[in-house]
C-alpha cells in the first residue's frame, strides 16, 4: 500500500549493521524512529507487527521489543497492530503471542488455529475503535463473506479443543521439550548457526559459515528437504531458515521419532552435500 514504511524487525541472530543481539531491539527502534521523522508528516495511523515474525523465519526478538514499539506508536499518537495470524491461539505457548511481552495492541489480526484448517480470519478490537467511523457506520465493516455461519461453527469447534484439550499448555510443554532436543545441534553439525523457538513456533537456522551467517544454497536445502520427504517427514527445509511448525496436539512420542529422523538427515547432509 502507498504511504506505508518498512524499518528492521529485532532479529538477535540477523541483527542491523552495527548493533548486536543484546541492543538490536534498541537500534531496530531508533532506525523507526529516525525514518518516521525524516520520511513522513508524522501522521502515522498504525503499527503493523507480528509478535514472532513467522514467514521471515520463526523470529523470537528480544522481550523488550514489543513494549518499546508500543512506546514509539504513542510517540506519533498511532494505534499497534498485533498479527497474531501465526501466533494465536496458543502457537508460541501463550494464548496470544503478545502475551509474552505484556503489550495490549489497540488492534489483533486473526486466523490460521481460529478455523482449525478451515479458512478463516477475523480482527479483533476495543469498542471505541470498532465503533469510530467509517469503521462504526451501519455495514461499514461488513464483507460478502462475513459471519458466514460456516466459518463460524468451525471457529468455535477449533477454539473450543483448544481450550478443553489445554493445548496453549501442550504447546508452551512439548515446545520446550523440543527445543531441548535440537538444541545442541548448533555444536552438533558445521552447518546449524542457530536454533530457537517459543512454544511450537522453532526454527533452525542453516548457514553456510557460522561466522558470517551466510545462509546455506538452495541447492543444499533442497536436498535436505527431499532427504526428509524420503524418511516420510514433510518440512520447511527448503530455505535456510528452516521453520517448525508442528500441530498444537503433538506429543513427545512424536517429537522423538522427529528429533531422530532430523539427526539421521543432517548427518546425511554432512556426509554427502557440505
């Protein structure tokens, strides 16, 4: 969209020219900060963020980030966005991922876990916004598919297992358990740079050269992927920054017949592909 700016996520392992994974959550702020005064008429509607980036690679930032971004949108009297798309609902451990940091967005943007497979996304908000016009004109929020009684009873079945099943719990636990295991894979194989995870949203970063992070080919994570495909796992090790992202009803069982086929793939790839 026009008029809309990008400034650097707080990524610890990526973090921006010249800061480090201690105070990128500080330079990430101070870099929005100096763009917003020096590229717009500091008329700023919103912030957009996710609380963990998912498509860019399962990023955990650093707790402080949130709130410091909070601080900066009321600098330039602009409501947060939170979009909790991939975070919701229990992914990252606790029911929103904004949770981890303590934050309260003004707005939440839903879906994925809302439907339980089935397509659907919703937006969440107070009652003073959602009643502010346009938004609280009569139909000024409606769409051809909105309430649609379908998406509407997947949506409280999805919500409801999640709350009988306690799977934000079976989430924060199993997803704990499993970056124990893969934990030691930085130290275990040359070419793991990092891993890390908040709850069933992980991640293991696959470097050509540890020191410099450069990430692996494609070549190579191809190879990977197909390796894994072959054992009967379907993974997103096809890039680098290899997201994990197992179903919140995963259980340690599972995780250990996954913790051993990944073992057996990556020493495969030591072998045969670096």
């Amino acid at each position: 969209m026009p008029g809309n700016h990008i400034v650097p996520y707080a990524n610890p392992y990526h973090p921006p020219k010249g800061a480090t994974a201690e105070n990128c959550a500080e330079i990430c702020i101070e870099i929005a900060r100096e763009q917003l005064r020096s590229n717009s008429s500091g008329g700023i509607a919103a912030f957009l963020i996710e609380p963990c980036q998912g498509t860019a690679g399962n990023v955990i930032p650093p707790d402080n980030f949130l709130p410091m971004v909070c601080d900066l949108a009321k600098e330039f009297d602009a409501l947060v966005i939170a979009d909790e798309m991939i975070t919701g609902f229990g992914r990252t451990g606790r029911y929103w991922g904004c949770d981890h940091s303590g934050i309260i967005p003004d707005i939440l943007t839903v879906g994925k876990q809302f439907g339980g497979g089935f397509p659907l996304s919703g937006v969440i908000s107070t009652e003073k916004i959602t009643s502010t016009k346009p938004w609280g004109n009569p139909s000024g929020s409606s769409s051809s598919y909105g309430g649609n009684p379908l998406a509407a009873a997947a949506a409280h079945a999805s919500l409801s297992i999640i709350e009988q099943e306690d799977l934000v719990k079976n989430s924060r636990e199993t997803g704990q358990y499993f970056l124990e295991k893969i934990s030691h894979f930085k130290e275990k194989y040359s070419f793991i740079g990092d891993v890390r995870g908040r709850g069933l949203l992980l991640a293991i970063e696959m470097v050509a050269d540890k020191e410099t992070r450069e990430p692996l080919s494609l070549d190579i994570t191809n190879r990977i992927f197909n390796e894994f495909l072959q054992k009967g796992l379907l993974t997103m090790a096809y890039t680098a920054r290899f997201r994990i992202q197992p179903a919140m009803t995963i259980d340690r069982g599972t995780i250990d017949n996954i913790v051993t086929i990944m073992e057996d793939v990556f020493q495969i790839t030591e072998e045969k592909y670096l």
